[in-house]
C-alpha cells in the first residue's frame, strides 16, 4: 500500500474500495484530483472517490 504523503503519479494504478459499490471493489485508477480521484472499477463503472476511501497500490 502506498503512503499518501508519497502520492506522486497515481493513475493507472490498481486499487481497493474502502467501502464496495454494488458489490464491487476492485479497479484502477484513472484520474486523480488531488482530494479526490476517479476510479473505475473492473465492471466498467467510473465513480468518484475520496483518497481515504480507497487503497491505492503501487
């Protein structure tokens, strides 16, 4: 997992929801907004998440 303090060029990294959306969790990263990132998940949703709410990996 990656330390937020050493977020530098995130997007298209893999990631976890905190908190799954209709039963799904796992994506990518594919734009990051500084508090807030969008991610879409292995179904092909988009959302928008806040950092906190996602675990981000290298």
């Amino acid at each position: 997992m990656i330390d937020y303090d050493e977020l530098d060029g995130i997007v298209g990294c893999y990631c976890t929801l905190v908190y799954p959306y209709r039963g799904h969790s796992e994506g990518t990263v594919v734009a990051d907004y500084g508090q807030e990132i969008i991610v879409r998940l292995n179904n092909g949703k988009e959302l928008t998440e806040y950092r906190s709410d996602v675990l981000i990996y290298e």
